[in-house]
C-alpha cells in the first residue's frame, strides 16, 4: 500500500489539479486521509486481523497503529499533494508535476519513517 501511495497518488493529484483546481485537489487528499486512518482503525482491530489486540486491548494498539499509518501512508499522500499544488499553476507538464509528485511523497514517506522510528524507539516513547 505504501507503494501505491507513492506512486498512484501523484496520478491522482495531477488530475484532481488538472480537473478542479485546489478545492477538488484537497477534497481528495482528505478523502484519502480519512480513508487511510479508517484503514489502520480496522488494522487495529481483532476483526482486522492484529493479533496484539486480544491481548493488550484495542485502546493500547489502535492509537499506535494510527500512528503509523498517519506517518507513513497519509503523510506521503499530503506531501504529494503540496508539491503538486505549489507547482502545478508555474508547470504545464503534468509528467513533470507527477514525477516532482512522486519525489515529494517519496520524501515525505522517508520523513514518516524516521519520525516513527524516533517515537516508537525514544524512552517513554509510545513503543
């Protein structure tokens, strides 16, 4: 998913840019934010299959796994976006916007990454 994310979203994007402009481009990065955390509540459950549920209960691993998505899957999601919004009204390439979109979310997933890796791993952190 963290794939797709990186390179599908970008596509996305562009064409919500192209289509509608900023309103339909932040419409759909929330929409797909929204729908990224509703993902890791369900990854958080029993039903969803987090076998730590049971065990430690859903309110010790949900804001975590939250977390984790929030960082890594819907951080790349904002990031793309914000590259896209700030450079699509000076480019007219939209393989450009996409390529520069998919550096951008690639970055932003790398930030995530190292920023979960600083909370989860910090003492008293949330790991």
């Amino acid at each position: 998913m963290r794939i797709a994310v990186i390179l599908v979203f970008p596509v996305v994007a562009v064409w919500t840019w192209r289509a509608g402009g900023a309103a339909r481009l932040w419409r759909a990065v929330g929409l797909a934010v929204a729908f990224i955390l509703l993902l890791g509540a369900f990854v958080a459950s029993a039903i969803g299959g987090n076998a730590l549920t049971p065990t430690y209960g859903y309110a010790q691993i949900a804001p975590r796994v939250l977390l984790l998505h929030a960082l890594t899957i819907a951080l790349p999601v904002v990031v793309g976006a914000l590259a896209v919004h700030l450079l699509a009204a000076r480019w007219g390439s939209r393989f450009a916007l996409y390529a520069v979109g998919v550096l951008a979310a690639a970055l932003g997933w790398l930030a995530g990454v190292l920023a979960a890796i600083q909370i989860f791993m910090a003492p008293g952190g949330v790991g």
